[in-house]
C-alpha cells in the first residue's frame, strides 16, 4: 500500500470511525475530535496523537505532537511536545516539553521543560525546568531550576534554584540557592544560599548565611541564627533566642591595648564580636583587630567560666592596604567573669595566638593576656 493509500485510509476511519466506543486497543488522532475516537472517554492501550489527542483512559503508551489528554487514569507512559494532562490518578511516567499535570495521586515520575503538577499525593521524581508542585504530600524526590512546592508534608528531597517549600512537615532534606520554607517540623537537613526556616521544631541542621527555627533540637550554622527556643548549637556571629544572653564589653589584652566588643549567649554557648586597636605585640600603633569567638560558659554561682576558640583578623599599619604587615591569628581561650549585679561584671583570662601571615603561612606562638568590664542588656 502507498503512502498515499495509506493516509487516504486514515482519513477515512478517522471520519467515518464509530461515535462511540467504550475501550479499544489503539486510537490516533489529528486533533481531537478529529480523531478515530468521537468520545472522550474511550480506554485504550496505545493513544497516537499528530498535534491533540483526548481520551478517557490509557493503559499503556500515550504519544503526542502537541498535548494529550486523558480524563480519568493513566497507567504506563505519556510522551507530549508539550503538555501531558492526567485528570485522575497516574502510574508512571510523564514526559512533556513544556508541562506536565495530574489532578488527583501520582505513583512514578514527572519530567517537563516548565512545570510539574500534582493535585494530592505523589511517590516518586519530578524534576523540571521552573517548578514542582504537588498539592498534599509528597513520598521521594523535587529538583526544579526555580522552585519546589509541597503542601503538607514530604518525606524525601527538594533541590531547587530559589526556594524549597513545605506546609507542614519535612523528614529529609532541602537544597536551594535561596530560601527553604517548612511550616511545621523538620526532621533532616536545610542548607540554603540565603535563609532557612521552620515554623516548628527543628530536629537536624540548618545551614545558611540566615537560620530561623520556633524551637531548635540540633545545630544551627550560619551568619544569624534565630530561635524561640534554642535547645541545640548554634554557630554564628549573631545568635537569637528568647533565653538569650547579650553582653557589651570593653577590655585590654596582650594582642590589642584597647578593645570593645558584644558577645551573644544562646542556651549557654557564646558567640564575641570584637574589634581592636594598636598592636601591642608587634609595637604597632596605626593596627585594626578584628576577631570572632565562640564558646561555652559554665556557671558557677556568681562566677562564670568561658572556654572559646576563635579568628582574628591584625590589619597592620596603612589600614584596609595590602601594603602593611598584616596578619591572622587563630586563639584558644579562657577565662572567668564576675557578676557583681544582674547588669554589670568584669572578666579575667588567658590563652594562646597562633600568629600567621597574609598567606596563612605559620610564624610564631604567643601567649594571650585580657581584662576588662561587661554591660548585660
């Protein structure tokens, strides 16, 4: 038979094709209607489709130029130039250029150059160019170039551009440039390019310039960490909680004449900021200290003892130029404060500095002497 007997033939069944028809193994299709199939609600195994193609059921493979349709469920594989749509549930695979949709559950795996939708629960993979969707849960796998959403829970990961997204409860993982959301509780891992944040209580880690937890159970890492109530560690320069601690000081030292710093104290662990001047251990007058500890406070009645390590940045001579002799320095250290009321205390301690050069090249040992006063806000 010639091609053109053949498409003159196709023609004619697809004119001529009965009105209706409640299950068939094969149905093609130009544009529906203009299809073998006149009602949209045939079941069939193989579904071909030149540009749109819309039936009731598939059971089997599911082929479009352009998009195809199936109203109830889908079981196999959907392959569409650009949009797939499921309005019930779908066992499987779905492949589209652009979008990829399922109104109700999804067992498999979701693929789209745009966009992955899915109305209730989903198991499995989405992966997408912009963003994953599914409406309640969701048991396996997001990554997007953009954004995942879940709306209630999700057991499993989310790997995105911008933002991860979750209603209520997280047990896994989150990884995004920008921001990961959790309404409720986390169980896992947050790291994200800017913030972090769970609504609830954080049992795991969170790792980002920004941490926010209503009540953290583990280890926060980042520039801020904020939390209601902080029953973990948290690594930072600022740290948050309503148990909090903030201390101003004003000391001398060995290493730096003159210095004022803040030190934030979060369920007993203490992160200082400081700044100095005129370099005593190198005799430099025109020297700029800048330092950051963190640590752990004992208490011992009206006596606090303090043991924190910490990096200090020596900019020596012709400030904020790489033409003096700058320095670094790592610190052990410890010391023990006095609280002579609620607001005031003075501090006393010692340690060491490794003293290293621009290049982080080694170059001496010394000990650290320091005193000073403390405000308590």
């Amino acid at each position: 038979m010639s091609q053109r007997h053949f498409l003159a033939l196709l023609m004619i069944l697809i004119i001529a094709g009965p009105a209706v028809a409640e299950r068939r193994p094969v149905n093609v299709a130009v544009w529906y209607p203009f299809s073998l199939n006149r009602s949209g609600d045939v079941e069939v195994n193989l579904n071909l489709s030149l540009l749109r193609g819309e039936v009731g059921r598939v059971d089997g493979l599911d082929l479009a130029g352009l998009g195809s349709v199936v109203r109830d469920e889908m079981n196999g594989i959907q392959l569409t130039g650009l949009a797939g749509v499921v309005g019930g549930d779908m066992q499987g695979l779905q492949i589209a250029g652009l979008a990829s949709v399922v109104g109700e559950n999804a067992w498999g795996i979701q693929s789209s150059g745009l966009a992955n939708v899915v109305g209730l629960d989903f198991s499995g993979l989405q992966t997408a160019g912009l963003a994953n969707v599914v409406g309640e849960g969701l048991k396996g796998f997001q990554s997007a170039g953009f954004a995942n959403v879940t709306g209630t829970w999700l057991t499993g990961i989310q790997i995105s551009g911008f933002a991860n997204v979750v209603g209520t409860e997280l047990s896994g993982f989150q990884a995004t440039g920008f921001a990961n959301i959790v309404g409720s509780d986390l169980f896992g891992l947050q790291v994200g390019g800017f913030a972090n944040v769970v609504g609830g209580e954080l049992t795991g880690a969170q790792v980002g310039p920004i941490n926010v937890a209503g009540e953290a159970r583990g280890l926060q890492i980042g520039i801020v960490n904020i939390a209601g109530e902080q029953h973990g560690v948290p690594i930072g320069l600022i740290n948050r909680a309503d148990d909090e601690n903030i201390d101003y000081l004003m000391y001398g030292s060995s290493l730096g004449a003159i210095n004022v710093g803040v030190q934030f104290e979060v369920n007993r662990w203490t992160s200082m900021l400081s700044l100095g001047a005129v370099n005593l251990s190198e005799s430099i007058d025109e020297s700029l200290i800048a330092a950051w500890h963190f640590g752990r406070r004992m208490p011992l009645g009206n006596y606090d003892l303090t043991f924190d390590l910490g990096i200090v940045n020596i900019d020596n001579d012709k400030l904020f130029s790489d033409e003096g002799e700058d320095g670094r320095g790592l610190q052990a250290r410890a010391f023990a404060a006095w609280r002579g009321s609620e607001s005031f205390g003075a501090f006393i301690g010692g340690g060491i500095t490794r003293f290293y050069d621009h290049d982080w090249d080694l170059e001496e040992t010394e000990p650290l002497f320091f005193a000073g006063v403390s405000y308590r806000r």
